[in-house]
C-alpha cells in the first residue's frame, strides 16, 4: 500500500474545527494508504500540553489505523507576541529533527495555517520526486490583517513571501473555500486546485419532538470562546425580550464571558462549558438556533459549522459575512445578519418566531446537507487527484 503523511498543528484529542478536519481526511484516506500523522503534543486552545501527555518530548502512538507522531513544542497562547513566535518556531524545529530522523514518503498533506509552520515543511520537503499537498483553510496573513492581528509592516510583507514560497512549491492545493482557490491562483498558477470542503463525517441525527418554549426561542453558540468570534460582544449586543441565549466552548474570551453573565442577573444567558463532539451532537438537538458569528469579515474563511449544523437540521443565524451567507441563502439553511451591524442581527432574530423553527425546517435543512455536503463524495473526487 502507498504511503501518505499527513503534518498538522491541530489534532484530536484537540477540538475545534482545523482538528476535525484533519482527522476525517486521515480517516478517509487510510484504506487507500499507509498513514501516518505528525503533530505536536496536543495543547490548543488552553495553551498547555493535555495531562495525559505531559512530561513527554515526543510520543509515537497508533490510533485507528493512523501512526501518529506528537512532537514537542513550546505551548502557549500568550498575547506577547515574541512568545507566540516561539511557539509556533518550537514545533517547526521539532520538524526540521524528525524529517533528519525519518523517512518522508514521495506524498505529504501539510495543513495551513500556521504559515511558519506550513513554510517549513514546504521548504525542507521540496523535491521533484515527492508530491506536496497544501490544505489550506485560512489565509494568512492576510486573515491575521483583517482581524487586527498584524500590521502591514516589514513582518507582514515577509509573511505574505512565506505564503507566496508554500503555493509555488505546491503541486495540489486543497481550498476550503473559493475565495482561498482565487486567492492562490492570483499568486501561483502551478498548483492544481480543489475544494474541499470541511464536511463533517456523522450519521444523521433522528430530531426530538419540539418541546413548547412559552414564546421564548432557546438560540445557542458552540465552539470556540476567541477573538474572532466575539461571543462577549454579541452577549452585550443582543436583545433578549424573545430569546434565551445558550454558550458552549472554551477559549481567550471564556473568564470575560462567565464574568459578564455574573454581573447580569436578569440577562438570560447561560455558560455550559465545552462537552465533547459526541456529546454536543445530542445537546444541540434540544436547542431551536444556532448562531456562527464572525467579528469582523475574513476573506476565504467559511465556518465549518455551517456543514455540521445542516447535518444536524439545526436551522442557522449566519453573522459574518463573506462566503457563509451565500451558503446558507442558496441552501436554505436559516437566516443572514449584515456583518458587524448588531441592530440588523437584533431585527432578523425579531423575525423568527418559534413556530418557524418546525420540524419541517429542520428536515428539510438536514435533507439538503445529506446531498450537498456528502463527505464520502467529496472525499472519493479528493482521491482520483492525489
């Protein structure tokens, strides 16, 4: 059987979306090939290696047909941003020492962001021989510019040649949205070009009976609690005379968040820390809404929630602009707020009443994610190019 490496910064037991993206795609692929998985020791997004792996420079374990490797890396999520460097810097040596060390098959998968990251591997690997995928699910740095993370300074122009550097030396790139395929075609015309999207690979979910809510609808967000989100903005933003507001995660904004529930007693808002993926599958199916807000507009980026809350039949709010909204318009899966204007978010939630949250739409939102976003499918198209 052929071989295929997968390198990535996020993985299982990690949550989040870059996580679930990558252990799909290695799920998917391992009856084609012989995989095996490099990531570091899994720390995000609390910023602190898991306990179960502390203690450890590197850990060589085999889970569900996959050989993954964790390396070491200095893990932080400080705001200090020489300390972020040399995080994500940690893990790229920890790589530059297991290429030394290992064989590298002819085939390689390597997830961007982190673009330093991504850079590494795309440098040391480089070889007519040996075939580099690039998985890119956001665009940095330009995304980091859009949310205010960087400054177009001198390290950004060397950012954006790293970024240049990773597409010319691709053979394939892997985009989860179209924007990001435009965006890499305007700089490098080598690569060939998918989409592949983040779809989610879970059983369709039987939906409860709807339960009587005396008038109130139950909306909720979950995922993770960062920056660009803005989960205790929009707490502060929303008007609560028609709904309670439900919140599960954990990330930079959770303390301000608890804090700002604490501090409002009258405020229906509820803070349920984060639950596994399993179990935030049952738990959302007792909710009426959900919500995928975005503080500001990222070009290229499309919340993978959108995919796994279709499957779920759980009608949407889409608050955040770009290719999300055309998404949920054109399959019908809920509701779309201006970006960044929280009175028109406050207008379109007056507009949704709950006996327009039926059963109907949330059979018709899954029926539509069950042939649209078909993972198997998608993943089979993914194969006939590798």
């Amino acid at each position: 059987m052929k071989k295929l490496m997968i390198i990535t910064s996020y993985f299982p037991p990690e949550i989040g979306a870059a996580s679930n993206r990558i252990h799909h795609l290695a799920q998917g692929l391992k009856d084609d090939y012989n995989i095996s998985l490099v990531t570091p020791l899994p720390n995000y997004p609390t910023g602190k290696i898991f306990k179960d792996y502390k203690g450890k420079f590197s850990r060589k374990t085999e889970e569900n047909g996959v050989k993954i490797h964790r390396l070491w890396l200095y893990a932080s999520v400080s705001k200090n941003k020489f300390l972020r460097l040399f995080a994500m810097l940690s893990y790229s040596f920890s790589l530059i020492w297991f290429f030394i060390w290992n064989k590298i098959p002819d085939k390689v998968i390597v997830q961007s962001p982190p673009l330093l990251v991504s850079f590494t591997c795309m440098f040391f690997l480089r070889s007519k021989k040996r075939k580099l995928i690039l998985n890119v699910s956001d665009l940095w740095p330009s995304a980091g510019l859009e949310l205010g993370a960087l400054k177009e300074n001198f390290t950004y122009k060397i950012l954006k040649k790293l970024e240049a550097f990773n597409y010319k030396k691709a053979d394939l790139v892997l985009g989860q949205s179209n924007e990001i395929l435009t965006h890499v075609k305007n700089i490098s015309t080598k690569p060939e070009l998918f989409l592949y999207r983040n779809f989610p690979e879970i059983e369709t979910q039987k939906l409860p009976e709807i339960k009587s809510r005396n008038g109130k609808i139950k909306m909720v967000y979950a995922g993770l609690l960062g920056v660009a989100q803005g989960i205790h903005r929009l707490c502060n933003e929303l008007d609560y005379e028609s709904m309670e507001f439900h919140i599960y995660g954990s990330g930079a904004e959770e303390e301000a968040i608890k804090k700002l529930i604490a501090s409002q007693d009258k405020a229906p808002i509820y803070f349920h820390s984060k639950v596994t993926r399993d179990e935030l599958h049952k738990v959302l199916l007792d909710y009426d809404l959900t919500i995928i807000p975005l503080l500001n507009r990222i070009y290229g980026s499309v919340p993978s929630k959108i995919f796994e809350y279709a499957k779920l039949g759980l009608p949407m709010v889409y608050f955040g602009g770009g290719e999300g909204e055309s998404i949920i318009e054109e399959n019908k899966l809920g509701w779309v707020a201006k970006e960044g204007d929280y009175d028109h978010l406050n207008k379109v939630l007056k507009t949704i009443t709950p006996e327009l949250l039926n059963t109907d739409l949330k059979i018709a939102i899954q029926n539509t994610a069950n042939i649209q976003f078909d993972f198997k499918k998608q993943l089979k198209e993914l194969k006939k190019i590798l």
